[in-house]
C-alpha cells in the first residue's frame, strides 16, 4: 500500500510508532527516500505511542530535529 505523500518527501524523514504497530511503518520506512529514520517505542501501540512515552518520545523528536538542522 504505497503513500503517495511519501513520495513527495525531499527531506530527512523520521518514522515514529509504538513497537506494537510495526506493518505502517514498516511499510512507510520502506518507501520513504534517503536519509530516513525509523523508530519504534517499546510497548507503544498506534497514536497512543507519544501517551505511553512522552519523555522518551519528545527526546527522540528534539535529536532527530537537532541532527536535521546541522545537515542543512
């Protein structure tokens, strides 16, 4: 099941989910373009991941955008 918006990406992409919804992302990450990034939260389920781990999830968020900023 492609994403036509996925295609349209020109940018660094970060996937983020709960762990325990891994067939969209998965499949996401697959056609995303380089570079790209997947992250998966232990014990997340879908849209309930940043609920069930909001500090973990905000801190990957802030680093995935620190690192992106450098590279530009």
């Amino acid at each position: 099941m492609p994403n036509k918006f996925l295609d349209l990406l020109s940018t660094q992409t970060l996937l983020a989910d709960g762990a325990k919804d891994i067939y969209f992302n998965r499949l996401f990450y697959q056609q995303a373009k380089e570079p790209k990034e997947l992250w998966e939260l232990p014990n997340g389920e879908h849209g309930a991941a940043f609920l069930q781990n909001a500090q973990e999830y905000s801190k990957q968020v802030l680093a995935f955008f620190d690192q992106a900023i450098t590279l530009v």
